[in-house]
C-alpha cells in the first residue's frame, strides 16, 4: 500500500473530544479514494495527519512503508502531492512560476531549474489543460482555471499519490465535471489519488472506493454502493435522503423535502 | 527581457555612489570623485577616502540590508505592509542599544549584540502576541502586535535616554534619528562583519519564501521545512536589522518600500528579488542620505526623516492596494 492509515488519533489541545479517533485506510496506485462526511467530520484533519503535520496521540501514517514522522518534508513531496482547501494569494505568480514550485522539492535550495524541470512543468501544464494559460498572473485566472494550475502544480511535484481537498467547492457543473474527468485520468495512469469532497453523487461516480466519516470516526468504507446507504446516510447528515441508481449503476444520493420523506419509497 | 533592467540595476549602483560621493559641502564632479578613489595624490584623495566612500558604501550596505530584510519577513508574514520597522524589530534593536550606550557598554562590537538580544526579544513578543488572539497566526494582527511593541520599545528607550547623564543622552539621541554621521571604515568593518551571514542565510532561503508566500500549510505541502525557515528567517531578519540600527539608528521604510517596488519591476521570485531587492535598497539609502546632507546646507537632516518622507506616501499608497 502506497499510502496507509493505521488507528489515526487526534485531538486538538484543550479538546474534549478527539478531533480523528481510530481511523484506518489505505489507497493503491491505480486507486481513486473518496472521503465524505459531514461539516466538521475530522475530513481536513485527517488530511492533515495523513501529512504529519499533527501530532497523533495513537496509531501511525505510512507513506510508502514508512512512517511519515521519518520523512523529510521535501522527500514527501516527492511522493506525495497535495492540492489544499485553501490558498491565499499575496505575491502574484505567473501560472508557469507557480507551477514551478511543484519542482522545487527536486531542486534544492540553490540549484537553477534544469530542462528537465521545464518538461515536467510543460506536461503537467498540457495534463491539466493550461498550457494557454502560462503567462498569465494567478490572481487573474477563474476559479475552474485556478484549481487547474494547482492541480498541475500537484502534477508537477511526480508524486505517486495525489490528495485533493475540497477541489470543486464553488465550481460550476462544467469545471466540477472536468476536474473530476481528470483526476479520474491521473489515477487511471497510475497515480493513488484520495479526494476530500462534500459531493456525493460525483464521488460516487468517479471513485473505486469511498470513506464516509462522522464526528471522527469511519462509520462506513467499500465501494460506493456498500458506503451510500439510504439510512446511513440519512443518520450522518441529519437530513432524510432516497437513494436511487444513474445508468451507469452508481448509487446517487437525493436530499429529500419534508413533504417527501413520509411518502418516500427509495425511488425518485 | 531582464538583461537590459540588470544593466541597469548595475548602472544604476555606480551612478548613484558616484554622485552621492560628490554631494557635501565641498562638491565634487564625478571625475574627480574617480580621481579620489583610484589616485591617492589627487586632491580629492582625502575627502573621498576617509569621509565620503566609507559613509556611502555603509549607506549601500545598510540600506541593502534592509531592503532584503523587508523582502524576507513580507513573505514569511505573508503581507506586503511588513518591514523591520513595522515589525517592531527596529524598535527593539534601538531599545537594546539605547539600554547599552546608557550602561556605558557601548563599544562599536557590543552595541549590535545588545541590539540583536533587543531585535530578537520584539519578535518573541511580537509573535507572542499575534498567536494569542487566535489558535492561528494572523498576518495582520501580526503587523498590530508589530506597531504595539515598536511603541513600546520606543516608549522605555526615551525614559532611558532622559534618564541617563547628559553626554550618553545627546549621543544616543542624535543616533536614534538614524543618519550615518558616524560613517567610518571601522564602522563598515563592524557592520559587514555581522551581516555577511544573515544576508547569506536569507539568499539561501530564497526557495523556501517562495513557498511560504502561499501559506504554511501549502508549503509544508510543497517540500518546505517551515518551521526551521521561520526560526532561520526571523533570525537572520533580526540580526540584520540589529547591525543595521546599531551603525546608523532606526530608519524606517526602506525594507517596505524597496521590495515592492521590486517585486512590480522584476519578480515576486525570490531567487530574483531578494539580490535586486539588496541593490535596489543600497541605491534608495545612497540616495536619501545624499539628500539628507545637501537639502538644507550647512545642516545635516537625519537619514531616517528623508526616508520616511518617501516613505509614509507610498505606504498609504500600498495600504489603499492591499486593502481594495
């Protein structure tokens, strides 16, 4: 396993309650991983543990066999890309410098870029379909485009796991759908890739398994049809849901209306 | 595309030290000021040599120095408003001289160690504060807790100044305006000596800002050590500032000023800015000390109050962008 949870324990300090409480997981390359739950689930906690940027009070994450504790950060950014929730831009890029910064875990602190490092930012760039999108500043880009240079600055680093959190919040259908079509591609050529993502239905129909966490704990992991259960559903996200079939045999989750769920029947 | 902008960085250094060598009471066409340096038995020789080079080199030095600690901690506090000055490092550095001149330890070498033990107790404090008003640090509450413990620091200097004997008070009081009255080779010497690391520190970190502009949390993401680069940063930034308000007292605004001014023209890159941030900031300190001494002959103006006239414009320019 490329990429492993063993029992993850977290709390936060002066929490009551721990934030991650005895998660365990793991992805393959070749593998797409959806973890859902709901609003403050433990999701970008545990995104963080995964990273050992927190500090467990149980169990162990390993990447490639070995703990993530003994990692340089620069050597885990090689094997592991990650394209955060967040990012504020204070400094201006151009889209080829900040995909750039995907190299500089290969570069070193002093060493230029060598052609090597422009192919990679070249491909990564043509992978996520930004090549037109090179020379123009980061703060002028749309949000679909933005989350395009991240995802090829991830792309970049030539990790073998890749971890996206949240990437199509605030998306629009088309942009949801492309990058979604993408990592799909990415981990189809080999990649081990885990998305953090609040939408159900996509999850479900681009991922080969799903994590369903509430209040820190795995309540249900398996394929989507095993994971998107109507009552579990129902009981995770406080809100009465159907659940019926696409053609394509994934389950899709429909939050009901009051007037619905007495009369509902599981069928739309 | 950036070879003619060098060149004329480089132009730009030479031209701004020859001509700030020939400002003074005596002035000096640029021929002569060559004549000065380069032949001992011209008569521009002394004037050159012993009062003017050394003044304008350590203007260079220092102003260059500030303009890279500016560049440095912007990036690492992730808002462009952040400079020694409004970090509240200059403060602390005067607060530490001021505390040695008064204790009658204030020979060229201890005064920056003072000044350093000063520097790095503000940026203890300044953090100290910024973390407690949330879980998170904030880069603006940063800046606050900056100005906060300026003033303070500014606050007990002056209790000190006016309590000490009357030769230490005119004397520290004449340096905390910041001006490079007390330019001498010696003082070039001291300075360099405590700089050459930090600056080297800083331009080796210059991969690792990059990241850190992004946040902590990208960066840790992209292979950065951010805690190590922090303590590095703040560090060196400290040391810097320390050397700088120990040879010449506190001048404000050149580390705001210079590396944004950079940043337009060349690069946010820090690889690229941070060395033109160090040339740009040299020349912008040549300059303003020049002004400052041929503005209101035979009078001298502090070095600090030329800055800051350029400077407290352009920051409210910068303030208005940032906050739009």
């Amino acid at each position: 396993m490329i990429i492993e949870a063993r029992d993850l324990t977290v709390r936060y300090r002066s929490a009551p309650a721990d934030a991650l409480e005895g998660v365990s997981f793991g992805a393959e390359p070749g593998e797409l991983l959806a973890v859902t739950g709901p609003n403050g689930s433990g999701k970008t906690t545990l995104l963080r543990a995964l990273l050992g940027l927190l500090p467990l009070r149980r169990g162990v994450a390993l990447i490639g066999g070995r703990p993530v504790g003994g990692w340089a950060r620069d050597a885990l950014a090689r094997e592991v890309g990650v394209v955060p929730q967040r990012e504020e831009i204070v400094f201006p890029l151009r889209v080829r410098e900040m995909v750039m910064l995907g190299r500089y875990a290969r570069l070193g602190p002093t060493a230029p870029a060598q052609p090597g490092d422009r192919d990679a930012v070249a491909r990564a760039l043509a992978r996520c379909d930004a090549t037109q999108l090179a020379h123009r500043r980061v703060d002028e880009l749309s949000g679909g485009e933005w989350q395009r240079v991240r995802l090829a600055r991830a792309i970049a680093q030539e990790p073998r796991v890749l971890i996206l959190d949240e990437p199509t919040v605030s998306l629009d259908v088309r942009h949801e759908m492309e990058l979604f079509e993408l990592v799909r591609q990415l981990v189809d050529d080999g990649l081990a890739g885990i998305v953090i993502t609040h939408e159900l239905n996509l999850a479900s129909r681009f991922a080969d398994r799903m994590l369903l966490l509430d209040q820190g704990r795995v309540v249900r992991t398996g394929r989507p049809n095993e994971v998107l259960d109507r009552d579990v559903i129902s009981r995770v996200f406080g809100w009465p849901v159907a659940v019926t079939t696409w053609c394509d045999g994934s389950p899709q989750v429909i939050p009901l209306r009051p007037a619905e769920s007495s009369t509902e029947s599981g069928k739309p | 595309m950036s070879v003619p902008r060098n060149a004329l960085l480089g132009v730009g250094v030479t031209a701004a030290i020859l001509l700030a060598i020939g400002v003074g009471s005596v002035r000096l066409a640029p021929g002569e000021v060559i004549r000065g340096i380069f032949d001992a038995d011209a008569g521009s020789a002394a004037i050159v040599r012993q009062l003017r080079l050394p003044r304008v080199l350590l203007a260079f030095m220092v102003g260059g120095s500030l303009g890279l600690c500016g560049a440095a901690l912007q990036a690492l506090v992730r808002n462009p408003l952040a400079d020694p000055y409004l970090l509240g490092l200059s403060g602390g550095a005067g607060l530490g001289a001021v505390a040695a001149i008064a204790l009658h330890a204030g020979s060229a070498w201890a005064v920056p160690v003072s000044a350093f033990a000063g520097a790095i107790g503000a940026v203890a404090l300044v953090y100290r504060l910024a973390v407690v008003s949330g879980r998170r640090l904030d880069p603006r509450v940063l800046l606050l807790a900056g100005v906060v413990v300026g003033a303070f620091a500014a606050a007990v200097m002056s209790a000190i100044i006016v309590l000490s004997d009357a030769p230490t008070l005119r004397n520290a009081f004449l340096w905390l305006l910041g001006g490079l009255g007390g330019a001498s080779w010696q003082a070039l010497g001291v300075f360099s000596a405590y700089a050459a690391l930090p600056i080297a520190v800083l331009f080796a970190k210059a991969r690792s800002l990059d990241l850190l502009a992004l946040g902590e949390e990208t960066a840790e993401y992209l292979g950065a050590d951010v805690e190590r680069t922090k303590r590095l940063v703040f560090v060196a930034a400290s040391l810097l500032t320390a050397a700088s308000v120990a040879t010449c007292g506190i001048i404000g605004f050149v580390g705001l000023v210079v590396p944004h001014a950079c940043r337009l023209v060349w690069s946010p890159l820090h690889r690229t800015l941070l060395p033109v941030t160090f040339l740009t900031g040299g020349i912008f300190l040549v300059l303003a000390d020049a002004l400052a001494r041929s503005l209101l002959p035979p009078l001298e103006l502090p070095v600090g109050v030329v800055t800051a006239l350029v400077g407290v414009p352009l920051f409210a320019v910068l303030l208005r962008r940032t906050l739009a």
